[in-house]
C-alpha cells in the first residue's frame, strides 16, 4: 500500500513537471517571436558632442542685446494692439476639420452634431467686442476649438493616434501677455492672442490687466528661466517653470500675476533660486549654448506642447529666446527668421556639404515641410542637428509601415536611423530637406 502511495505520488510530480516545462517552451516561443531587433543609428552622436560641437559656433552670430529688442516688442505687442490682429475668416480655421474625419478620445468618429456644438460655442459672432488685455497665470494648451476633446485622425494608422491631437494649436507660458477677442457662448473659454499665437484657452488660466498692473509688469527688468520644469510657489504650488519662461524684477524678487474674485491680475511677488534664472538675454557664449541644449535634451516630445512638453519648432523657439532671439511658432514660419538658403534641388550628398559649408553651428535651422532642426556641427563628417522629434519611419519585408518612437528631444546626424533593419528610405529626412535659415 505504501509502495502504491509513493509510485501515485511519483506520477504526480512527473506529470507537474511535464505541465511545467511545457509552460516555459512555450513561453520561451512567444518571448522568442516578439524579440525585434535594436534600433541603433550610426554613428551614434552623444550628447557629450554638444560640449565639443559648442566651441566651433560663432559667438557673434546673434547679437543678444539687439536681438532682444526685437523679441520684446513682439512679446508685448498684445498690450500695446487695440484688438486681436486675425481676421475673424483666419481665426475662424479650425472649424474646416468638420469636413473631415476625425476621431474622439474613445476612437469614435465626431459626428456634425459634435462639431456643429463646437462652432456654436465658438461665439464669433462676438469676434473682437470684448478686446481686452490679460495674462497668463499657468502654462495651458491653446485649443483650436474651445474644448478639451482631442481631434485625431485614424488612431490605427502610424503617426497617427496620441499624441496627434489636432485640436491642440499650441501651448502658452506663464506669464505671457495676451489680447482677448471674445468668450466662448457658454465662457469657459477666451479667444486671444499672444505675441506670436492665437486660439482658445481656458477663462480660469487668465486674468485682465489694467494700466497700472502693465506699468508695474513691464519694468525693463526682465531675467529668463534657464531650468527646465522647476517649480514655483506664491505661496502654495502655482506652476511648473519651462525654459525661456521670462519674469520682471523688482529689487530681490520676481513678479507673477494672481487674479482677484472679479478675475482681474494683481501684482505678486515670489523668490526665485539664482540658478533657475538669469537677466535675459543671456550672452550667446559657449557656456551658455551648452547649458541650455543639456536642459533641454532629452525632453518627451510634446505635439503643439502638449503635457507641458515641445515640439520640434518650439523646441527651436525656446532654445534661442533666452539669447533675445524671436522665433516663429511653427516651423513653416520659422523660414522667414533669417536668411533662407535654398536646397531642395540638391542630391543627399550635396545637402550634406552645402549645409557643412554654409552653415553655422547653433545658429542654423534645417527645415523641411512639418519638421524643423538646429544645426550644431560635424562630427565624423557628418552634420549632426539637435531636435525633438517623433519617430523613425519604417517598412517590413512585406513593404507594411511602422515607426520607430523616438519621442525626444535628441541629436542625431540628418538621416537618423540609416542603417537599421527596415529603414524606409522614402522617410529619409535629409532627402526631404528643402532647405537652410541663418539666424
């Protein structure tokens, strides 16, 4: 009987294990199947190539002190305009995706009555009443319809699908002086214009100023955030900094707006650490090049700013604010910030040596249509930029797209991802380059 026992129980184990390692070859199996292969681009640039590539820039290619001159007057054109300076036709843009097909945040296809909800919101026929000048009191999304729905196009396609929301125009900075065109019909929502962008935002994230509060805030004593999302108090939790965010000073403090209960901007005063900020602009010297490339490097890539992140032409747009350098919003614009030299009737191989030539490290863009890049050097002779991008475009064997996430603000040469397994070359960027602005 005990023999019998033990033989049973000699079976069960057996059988257990059995169980056990058919468990774990098929386990293997899967894991083996889903296993790709690395995406390396060669060569690989480091960001340890910003401290050597820095030093060949020109430190007079962008006259800071007159630069920023330039910058301000746009920056506080809002204040000094009588009303928001779009026609009602251009403002009114973002009411074409209705004629498309667009999906909401559950995947769903926007149906007419969605969208005819948003246009009836959207008030314009109250286009430039109110015109009233305000401020910024947080970062915030501008909105090309006054809601916080996402617009995407096909989710199921590559590039599409989060973080493309259509919906989002752009993102604003704390602080930001703004014009007011009108509210939304149910006034949760402010149709303004800053100094080089307009949309919707929401009414709690702004405050009206006066002439006094504008006096008091435009006092010539401007110092730039030189960190990256560092926070700031008055005196609980009000934002997370951004670089390129700028801040009046007054004696040894700096000065933010609160709103009172009429939603009116008063003056308020917080500490800021030496380190988080500097008296703008800042010298275009190697130092600095260096500092602010490394805060900015390795940031999420944010479309229109979305999660309080940058795009590849606010990422161009920042980094050169701190030196007083005034950018463009989007990269198509950003052409027109410079001397614009033509290439597209270029071969690959000539692109690359007509940018080695011609341009001029940390104070060259690279554009070409959605996308925009800054030249900082050569390395292995090749030009290398820096830029936030999204992804690397790709094709299988079966001639099927995909990408690649990149989702960084990052520095590779101008055909990234050359090389790997089943580089698309119809998505060579530098093929795509039509051509070159000197800042």
């Amino acid at each position: 009987m005990l023999q019998s026992k033990k033989l049973f129980h000699r079976i069960k184990m057996l059988k257990i294990y059995k169980q056990i390692l058919i468990f774990l070859a098929i386990t293997l199996l899967f894991a083996a199947c889903s296993v790709k292969e690395p995406i390396i681009e060669q060569p690989q640039p480091k960001i340890s190539d910003l401290e050597l590539l820095a030093t060949t820039a020109n430190d007079d290619s962008i006259d800071s002190q007159k630069a920023s001159k330039d910058f301000f007057d746009k920056y506080f054109k809002p204040w000094s305009a009588s009303k928001v300076s779009f026609s009602k036709i251009e403002a009114m843009w973002g009411q074409s995706y209705k004629s498309k097909k667009v999906y909401l945040e559950n995947h769903q296809l926007a149906t007419k009555e969605w969208f005819d909800k948003q246009i009836e919101n959207s008030n314009f026929d109250n286009y430039n009443t109110l015109i009233k000048k305000a401020i910024m009191l947080v970062n915030t999304n501008i909105r090309v319809l006054p809601t916080n729905s996402p617009m995407f196009y096909d989710p199921t396609q590559p590039g599409e699908g989060f973080p493309f929301d259509y919906n989002q125009n752009s993102a604003i900075k704390i602080n930001t002086p703004i014009m007011v065109s009108h509210l939304s019909k149910d006034r949760a929502w402010a149709y303004i214009e800053s100094g080089n962008v307009g949309g919707w935002v929401e009414i709690a994230t702004i405050a009206f100023v006066d002439k006094n509060f504008i006096q008091e805030f435009k006092n010539s004593n401007y110092f730039v955030s030189v960190k990256e999302k560092f926070p700031i108090y008055d005196p609980i939790f009000r934002e997370y900094v951004k670089v390129a965010t700028i801040f009046p000073k007054k004696e040894n403090q700096y000065i933010i707006a609160k709103k009172d209960d009429a939603q009116n901007a008063v003056i308020t005063y917080i500490n800021l650490n030496d380190d988080e900020v500097e008296a703008m602009p800042l010298a275009f010297n190697i130092q600095n090049r260096i500092k602010i490339a490394k805060e900015l490097i390795d940031e999420p890539y944010g479309w229109g700013g979305f999660l309080n992140n940058r795009d590849c032409s606010s990422f161009t747009q920042d980094y050169f604010a701190v030196f007083g350098k005034y950018l463009h919003r989007n990269s198509k614009s950003q052409i027109s910030n410079g001397k614009y030299l033509e290439v597209s009737n270029l071969s690959n191989d000539e692109k690359k040596e007509f940018i080695k030539k011609n341009g001029v490290p940390f104070s060259t863009l690279v554009y070409l249509k959605g996308h925009i890049m800054m030249y900082i050097g050569i390395k292995n002779n090749e030009p290398l930029v820096m830029h936030n991008m999204w992804s690397i475009r790709l094709k299988d064997e079966t001639g099927k797209k995909y990408r690649h996430i990149v989702g960084k603000a990052t520095i590779t040469t101008l055909e990234p991802g050359l090389g790997i397994k089943d580089y698309d070359e119809d998505g060579n960027i530098l093929k795509k380059v039509e051509g070159i602005i000197i800042l």
